[in-house]
C-alpha cells in the first residue's frame, strides 16, 4: 500500500509542477505532509529535508550570491557595456555575449536579461547588428551558462543534483563530485557559445526592444569599499573551502553558512534579508523533494516506475539513445515549463530507470541538469524566457530559424558531453 501512496504523491508533485497553482515549495511541503498523515513515513522524517546537508549548503549560498549586486562589480560591467555603444562588428556581439556569460554565474537569469536589455536598446536600428536581433540569442548565452562555473550557487549545482536522487541510488560511487557539472558543460557551453556567435544573423530585424515590456530591476543600497572588501574576502574563502573538500570534509556545506555569518556580524546583510533568502521557494522545494525521493526508493515506488521505462526502452538500449531520450525530453519538458520543475520531475525517474537497469545514473543526471536551462523556444519556459520573448515582441514561429537549431544542438551537445563523460554501461 506504501508503494502506492508515494506514487500517487509523485504523481500529484508532478501535475502541481507543470499547472504551477502554487509555489512549489508549498507543492512539495504538501507531498511531506501527506506521507506523514498516511504513516508512510513518520513527523521527523516527513520534514528531515531541512536538515539535510544539501540544504544547509545551497540556503546561505542563496543569501551570499544576494550580496553580489550591491558590490561595484556590476556597475564597473555596466560602464565598460555603455563605453562600448558605438562599437559595431563581432567585437560588440562577442562583448555583449561575454558579459551574459559573466553575469549568469551571478545574477539570475531574469535580472540579468533585465538589466542587459537597457544596454542593448542603445543600439540604433540601422545596419546588421540591432538590439532585437541579439536580444534572443543573448539569452541563449544566458542559458548555456547559468551557474556553470563552480563559484556562487554554481558551486553548489553537484549537490542538488545528488540530493534529488541520492535517497533512490545510495551507492556513494555514484554521487557527482563538486566539478563534474563544470566539465561536463564545456562542450555544451562551447557548441552553444559558438552557434550564437554567429546564428543572431538569423534573427528578424524589423522589430525593436520593446522596454516597458520589462519590470523595473529593484534597487540596491550599495556597499562602501571596505565592506566590498570583506564580501570579496569572504566569498573567496567560501569557495576555496568547497574546492579543497578532498581535504575540507564537512566544511564543504558549513562553508556558506560560515560566510553569512561573517556577513551578518559585519553588518554587511541585515538578519532579516538573510532569513528572507535562506527559506525562499526553493529551499522549501528541495527539502521537499529530498524526501520525497527518498520515500521513492524506500517504497520501491521508484524501481516499479524504472522497471516500466526500463521494458519500453528494450533490452541493452545504447548509451548514447538513452541520453539523447532524456535529453530530448528534458528540452521539451522546460520548454513549456520552469527549469526547476522539469529537473525535479525528471530526475527521479531517471535516477529510477538507472537503478532498474544497473546503470551509471550520472551522464543521465547532468544531461537533464543541462538541458533543463535551454528554455528559448516559448515565453512559458522560465522568467526570463518570458521577459525576452516581451521585450523583444518575439512571435515565436518567426524566431524558429534561430530556436529549433539551438534547442538541436543543445539536445546533441549535452547527450554527447554525457555520454563520454559517464556513459550507463560505466
């Protein structure tokens, strides 16, 4: 009977994914609270998702990276973009394209694309290079690279990863290390990089950015010299303790605790800033999917749901058509849905069909984690694909020249990476 409940749970986790009524937190703190009241699983365990370590490693990464903002870094970026307005050529496409990539391991996506459209819009509508034919692809760039380097929230993509499928594969030889979301994305990264570099040309040029499409970014009260200073100091000291977890141990997950409270004690963040983004939705949503996950490979919910996949995939299916599937599916699934909500749904049942088959999960793992950014396609695929697809007035059949062979490559490029990085058969 435990079986069922938990698979009617991740049912319903799913479908409240994809309408998205409510936050998603609020989803999956629903999911914990019927497998308590079902006796599935008993109170402490029903909301253990809060103690987690993975938890306690990404809720003050969220308050550190809230920080970064208010430092002159942004701003400096800012007027070197405005010194270079009236250049023209490759040099300002590259640039443009250079600092989306230096702001997406920063700023979420959608302030980032907020902030780069008032740049773009200097730029006159006469000749090849226009705001509206950059302003899509810039948010190619945005999502190839989106915390990708392992500093900020991108230092924490490993353990995300493996909170969301660890409680189905228990087996610590397959859980990610903190860099392989990093190398495994360079070629995706590359193949993207380049086919925006010069696919912008397929863009129309007969629109213009349309700026009050977008939401006035919030303004921040910025931080004096010396309080730059120790924000620096402190991030530099978080990451290299994450780097060096070889040798670190648990301070791998203190770490970004450790640095808000430094912060807090300089009164560089207010407690109330810090609490407000170390219990965001997201927190609530991971520690709502690590029990649910967990509650998956307990029940032997999730190797039910694996075997089944596993019997329509056939016997022995081939490493690479396996991550093409889930990359595929990935793209499809963000397409028309939040980022976080595609990896949440798929990344158990691909932890699942690898248990089922005796699989390496990992390549499957990093494949969904990748793809599940590519949302270029339709407005619907993440807030800042709606800002773009706004500010643009973007009919999305119009931009396809540009969007299918994207969505392709990145299809390809991340099954690819995957496949060589972790092929299933190890």
């Amino acid at each position: 009977m435990e079986m069922y409940i938990v698979l009617g749970v991740t049912l319903f986790m799913m479908v409240s994914f994809v309408l998205h009524k409510v936050p998603f937190g609020v989803t999956t703190m629903t999911c914990c609270a019927i497998l308590a009241v079902t006796g599935v699983v008993d109170l402490p365990t029903a909301f253990s998702g809060f103690g987690n370590k993975i938890v306690v490693l990404i809720a003050p990464m969220l308050a550190l990276s809230a920080v970064l903002p208010r430092t002159s870094m942004i701003s400096n970026i800012s007027k070197t973009l405005n010194a270079m307005k009236g250049k023209r050529g490759m040099l300002l496409v590259a640039f443009f394209f250079l600092i989306g990539a230096v702001f997406a391991q920063f700023i979420p996506n959608t302030a980032s694309i907020t902030i780069l459209v008032v740049f773009l819009s200097t730029l006159d509508d006469s000749g090849e290079i226009t705001a509206n034919r950059l302003l899509l692809p810039l948010l190619g760039i945005l999502c190839a690279w989106k915390f990708r380097f392992p500093i900020g929230m991108g230092a924490a993509n490993f353990a995300t990863l493996n909170g969301m499928y660890g409680g189905i594969i228990t087996d610590p030889k397959y859980a990610l290390k903190m860099l392989d979301p990093f190398i495994y994305s360079l070629i995706p990264i590359a193949v993207l990089t380049i086919y925006c570099l010069f696919a912008w040309r397929l863009m129309p040029k007969d629109d213009q950015i349309d700026r009050t499409a977008l939401k006035e970014s919030k303004s921040h009260t910025m931080l004096s010299h010396s309080q730059e200073i120790i924000v620096y100091a402190v991030f530099a000291g978080v990451m290299l303790l994450m780097l060096l977890n070889q040798w670190t141990g648990s301070l791998l997950y203190l770490a970004p605790g450790l640095g808000v409270l430094v912060l807090i004690y300089t009164k560089i963040i207010n407690v109330d800033d810090a609490v407000k983004n170390m219990t965001s939705d997201m927190v609530w949503m991971i520690a709502g999917v690590l029990v649910v996950a967990d509650a998956l490979g307990k029940s032997g919910a999730g190797n039910l749901v694996g075997e089944l996949i596993l019997a329509i995939l056939g016997k022995n299916p081939s490493s690479m058509f396996v991550m093409l599937l889930f990359s595929a599916a990935t793209v499809i699934m963000t397409t028309f849905m939040s980022n976080m909500a595609t990896e949440t749904v798929l990344i158990p049942i691909a932890a699942s069909v690898a248990l089922a088959g005796g699989w390496d999960p990992r390549g499957i793992i990093l494949t969904i984690g990748m793809a599940n950014m590519l949302a270029v396609g339709f407005p619907s695929g993440s807030g800042e694909a709606a800002v773009c697809f706004a500010a643009g007035g973007y009919n999305p059949v119009k931009v396809m020249k540009f969007t299918v062979p994207y969505i392709i490559l990145g299809i390809i490029s991340s099954a690819v990476a995957a496949n060589i990085m972790f092929p299933i058969y190890g």
